[in-house]
C-alpha cells in the first residue's frame, strides 16, 4: 500500500491516525540524518511536516478547534526549527542550477560561485543543533497523542466534503489573488495552498487513480514553478550583478507564465463543484470495496 494513501479498506479515522503517525515518525527520523545528508534529509522531513499538515486541514471537521489548533502549532513549530536550513539549500541549489547555463559571463559566473560558496559555507553546527530541536519536538508530540480522531455528527463522505472544499477555496484565492498582484508574497501564499491540495490528492488517489494522479501531477508542477520563482526572487535579494539580475529577472517570468497557465484551470472551477465530485468518488469506491469485502466473506 502506498505510504501516503487512504486504504478503502480501513475507515477515515483509523486512516487518519495511521497516516499522521507515518508522517510524524518519518519526518522525525529524515531530520536525524547527519553530514552530507542533513541537507536532504531536512527537505524530505519538511515534506512530511506538509503532509501531515494537509491530511490535517483535510479532516479537520472530524477534531474539536483546540485540538486541530494544538495539532497544527506542534506540527509548524517543528518546521520552523529547520525552515532557514532548507532556505539556505535551496538557495545553493538555485545558484548551481543557474551555474550550469552555457550563455553566463564571466562576471556573472563568478558573482553566482560567490554567493553559493557563501551560503554554503554556513554554521554546520547551528544546522545541526536546529535539526535535533525539530527531532524532539515531533517526539514529544508522538509521545502525547496516537491522532485518534472519531466522526460523530459528520459522516466521513460530510468531513471530506469539507475538507477538500476549503482547501480548493483557499488555492483558488490565492490564484485569484496572484492574478490580480503578481508579487513574490502571494505567489508564495499561492503556492502553499496549492500545495496542501496536493498532498490530499495524493491521500485520495485510490479512489480514481487515473484523474487524481494527473491532477496531483498538475499541481506538483505548479508549486514547483512557484517555488522556482520564489527560490529565484530570493537569490536576485542577495545579488549584486546587473548581468545575473537580467537572467534571474528572464528565469521568474518563464516560470511565473507556466503557472498562470496551470493555475487558470484550477481557478476557473468552484470549489464546492469539485469538492461533491471527489467525494461522489469516494463514496463509490467505498460501496465498491464493501461489496468486495461481503463478496470474499460470502
């Protein structure tokens, strides 16, 4: 069974609370890595921190506010321990990524090796102290709770409708709201809450594997644009150079028109529209593996 993925089998609670301790567990266990890997192993982490946090926001009608509220806090704060490590990496990444053109300068190859030797040269040892406060952070939080979760005055088909309708509504807002601004900050708003939506995508992919995988597909290229852009904005913040600061500037805007493109179609649909259809989905494929289930025990 895929690893971040609803089983049919299983109910959404029993579901959620397995999924979460995956999440928490794994993300405990990427930030642990040391040397050469602390890197990677604080990218993967975090992109379990957003797991978890999206299958929160998913189910989020199924938890009293307080304890959603709690949940969340434990889960950003853990996140925020590392984000300046990843910043950082992925700064350097973009830096060599823009190393490996074949048209740079000679100025401008020696401005971008300057500024990627300087990030890379930081504090390993603040790095390291910042992934282990992130480590017992999500222990504790393990320690505290098991994510059990009960679906009383909702059904599971009501908590999901939810659930998917606010998080389509919010990236839909933050489209609209890049549309209208086209700034750096709401194309990184933009790009969270695309995110999000993603990762619960990919929660529900068993339920229709062909159009879920492509639209989660979809939108893994868009908040890959969009933290392009936003990786891209960073680095053009710490550079000097007109001669870099010209092919940054030609970088952001391929990037930015490829998301718009993206992005216009997810903006075009209302959310509660694609909310019911998911769900209707669900609720099939639900049937279907109970009928599967009383068909064996027949």
């Amino acid at each position: 069974m895929n690893t971040w993925q609803f089983d049919a089998k299983e109910t959404l609670a029993k579901g959620f609370a397995r999924l979460m301790r995956a999440a928490v567990e794994n993300a405990a266990r990427e930030f642990s890595r040391t040397g050469d890997e602390l890197d990677a192993g604080v990218h993967e982490g975090r992109k379990w921190l957003k797991k978890a946090r999206a299958l929160l926001k998913l189910c989020r009608f199924a938890m009293e506010k307080e304890q959603y509220r709690a949940w969340n806090r434990k889960l950003r704060d853990a996140g925020r321990a590392v984000s300046a490590l990843r910043d950082d990496a992925a700064l350097c990444e973009t830096a060599a990524r823009l190393l490996a053109r074949d048209d740079l300068s000679p100025t401008a190859r020696r401005t971008l090796e300057a500024l990627r030797d300087g990030i890379a040269g930081d504090d390993r040892e603040e790095a390291r102290k910042c992934a282990a406060l992130a480590v017992r952070r999500l222990k504790r939080l393990r320690s505290e709770t098991n994510f059990s979760i009960r679906i009383r005055e909702y059904g599971e088909p009501e908590v999901l409708l939810r659930g998917v309708s606010r998080s389509w509504k919010a990236a839909r807002k933050g489209g609209l709201a890049f549309a209208r601004k086209r700034d750096t900050e709401t194309a990184h708003e933009w790009r969270k809450r695309a995110k999000d939506l993603r990762y619960q995508m990919e929660l529900l992919v068993g339920i229709w594997p062909g159009p879920l995988t492509a639209f989660a597909e979809e939108l893994h290229r868009l908040t890959d644009l969009l933290g392009r852009e936003h990786d891209l904005s960073s680095l053009a913040a710490m550079t000097p150079g007109r001669a870099v600061s010209r092919i940054i500037a030609a970088e952001r805007a391929a990037a930015l028109s490829d998301a718009i493109s993206l992005g216009a179609r997810m903006v075009g649909v209302k959310p509660r529209t694609a909310a019911v259809l998911i769900v209707d989905w669900y609720v099939l494929a639900d049937a279907d593996a109970n009928s599967r289930k009383a068909a064996d025990h027949g």
